[in-house]
C-alpha cells in the first residue's frame, strides 16, 4: 500500500502485527482512532501501555492480577485443597463464570506445543509441583482443551505429578449440552459411550 | 465478563471500542499484547499515540499528511488542472494504486450521512469551493462510493460546483472486470446499458 503519511503507515504497521489482523483492516481501525478525540486515543494507547508496564503475575495460581497475591487465592471463600489447572485467564474466567467451581487455579502460561516452541520449561510447571509439594492440595483437575497440545501437556503433567498422594482428574469430555447426536463427530461420540456415566450422575444440578 | 484485573479489564474495553471489535476479540488481542516484550507493546501504543499527535491535513487537499503540503500537492510531476473528489485517504491509495491517474484529489472527509449526523458542514466542501475559485482547476472528477450517502453527497456537490466553468465528471459505473453478467445486479446491468460507450472506448489501455 502507498501511504500518504509516514506516521500513518507505521501506526498500521504496528496493528498488522495483532493475530488476525491485515493490513485493510489495521488501516480501518487506525482511521477510526484518528476520528477521534486525542483524549480518547490517549486513553486507548495508554491502557495499553499502563497493562503491559503494571500487570502482575498472582505469585500462587500465576494468573493476570493487579496485586502481587490474586483475588482467588486471596479469598478466604475458596476451597484450597482443590487445584484445577489452566491453559490461560481466559479459562479462568470461563470457569468462573459457571459458578460451578470453588477451589483454586494453577495457570499453566500455554500448552506444550514443539510446532511453536513451547516446551515444558516455558510453562508454570514446577510451580505446580512445588504447591503439591505443601500437601495443601487433595485433588487436581486438569481442564485443558481437548486438542493435541492440550493432550500432550495432559500426558506431561500426569507424569510429573502421579507420585502424589491426591487425586487426579480431568474435565469430563462427550456431548456438548444442546448438541444433536447426528452432528457428533465419531471420535466424541465413541469415547462418550465407552466412557458413559451412571443416569443419577447425568442429571442437571 | 469477570476480569481478575481491572489494568486487563481497562485494555479490553478500549479495545472493544474499535469497530467491528468484540470482548472476545478485545481480550485476545489484548493477551497477545501482554505476551510480547515490553518494547514491543511501547512501540505499539507510541506509534498511534504519536500518530494521533502529530498526524496533519494537506492545507491544500486535506488529505493525510506528515507535512502542511502533502507529496502530491507538493509534486511538480501532477496535473492541478484536474481533481479529484473522494471520500477519504482509503480512496486516495485506491486511486493512486492504479497508476491511472496524474492529477490532484481534494478529501472531502467524508460522506454526508443524515443517519451519522454527517452534514456538508462537516465536509471539505468550501475548501472545494474556493479551491475552485483560483481558476487553476479545468476538470473535477467525483470518485465517491456508489451507494445513498455517495450519491447524496455527488448531488449536493454538484449543486455547489455547477457554476463554475470547468468540466464536471463521475468516475464510470458499470460490470466491474472479471464481473458474469448473470450475477450482477438489475440496477447495475440496467444502468450500463442505458450509459453504453462505443466500442474503441471500452477497450483496457
């Protein structure tokens, strides 16, 4: 693209770089924000710049904070003995929002990915092992997605932590609620029958 | 949406505020952000900060400039007998990515939008206007977008402009190149028919 303006052309630049972002887009959205009020787009670079200087790691569970300790782990309210481990605060939040859980989180930091780089060492996988270590915990529920990174890291993890003492779970995995059979792909719908539960434990709480 | 910080909650919803940008876009694109080096999201908030400082208008078409005159105002190498009328700098790069064209434009800003609130007030239109008064102009083209706001515009401006002793043109409407007759609509089929041009003229050059 021929940019009239140097400035132009960088501030696209830099927004071409974001995941699923090309260069029409990026244009768009920068000539969206020189619309607006300077105040407006000084809040905009500003946020950004104040998250990426500020934000904390929660030194317990690792997850997104503003304090040094997290909101969960600092929560009287949660069951500490209950540790499900997470890719990402996207997980933790999509937990959270269940109202389902009260214990407390690990957040991995990514799944084992050799394609991209990411091995076990660039994951918050020791932490875990030391926080067993304190024999607070009595369970740990893996809820990792259900692909292969996700299954790797599940593999991995297993390995590292089956010479505890706890128990060791993972989410359970079938028919999505809402979901036609007919629609299933086989692999789901075989595993959900070799893997089906009894009917009192099927029903909605 | 439960955020465990308020910095991540911040960026998310100033992300959000970009068009066609949801919360769930926001917070990926925000925690692609916080992934990378800090120099890195610096040069991304600067970038658009100091655009949005620094960003000027050409005083002459209103374009987006990094000077008071932009490179095709500036340049000796253009034609300033002849102008052309567009939206905004999208359409500029448009135009001059074609390689088609040798002479000026002049950035409306805009096009007039009685649902938006767009009024010709808001418009580069007596700049236009006085533009035209230094006689320097022989010919103005209107390059706008085929649609309501386009064609309300084109017939405002034409109001304005008709008195002047210059030639008055619109970019040609038809089958775009590469377009099958049978799936283009009837108001377009329909037009370039009754505005047929003979033969030699629609040969590509």
């Amino acid at each position: 693209m021929n940019f009239s303006s140097k400035l132009l052309e960088n501030a696209v630049a830099e927004f071409a770089k974001l995941p699923g972002v090309g260069q029409k887009t990026a244009l768009r959205l920068v000539l969206h924000l020189l619309n607006q009020d300077k105040q407006e787009v000084e809040r905009f670079s500003g946020a950004i710049s104040k998250l990426r200087n500020e934000i904390q790691f929660c030194s317990v569970c690792h997850n997104i904070s503003d304090l040094s300790i997290c909101e969960i782990c600092a929560s009287n309210k949660r069951d500490r003995s209950l540790i499900c481990v997470v890719e990402d605060t996207r997980d933790v939040m999509a937990i959270e929002n269940t109202n389902q859980y009260n214990g407390v989180y690990h957040v991995l930091g990514g799944l084992i990915s050799p394609m991209d780089g990411i091995g076990p060492s660039d994951l918050q996988v020791d932490t875990l092992v030391e926080r067993l270590k304190t024999n607070e915990a009595k369970e740990i529920i893996f809820a990792l997605s259900a692909t292969m990174e996700g299954d790797t890291t599940l593999f991995y993890l297993h390995k590292r932590v089956k010479s505890f003492n706890i128990t060791i779970s993972t989410i359970a995995r079938g028919i999505a609620f809402g979901g036609e059979l007919e629609y299933v792909d086989e692999i789901t719908l075989g595993r959900s029958i070799t893997t089906r539960v009894p009917y009192e434990n099927s029903l909605t709480k």
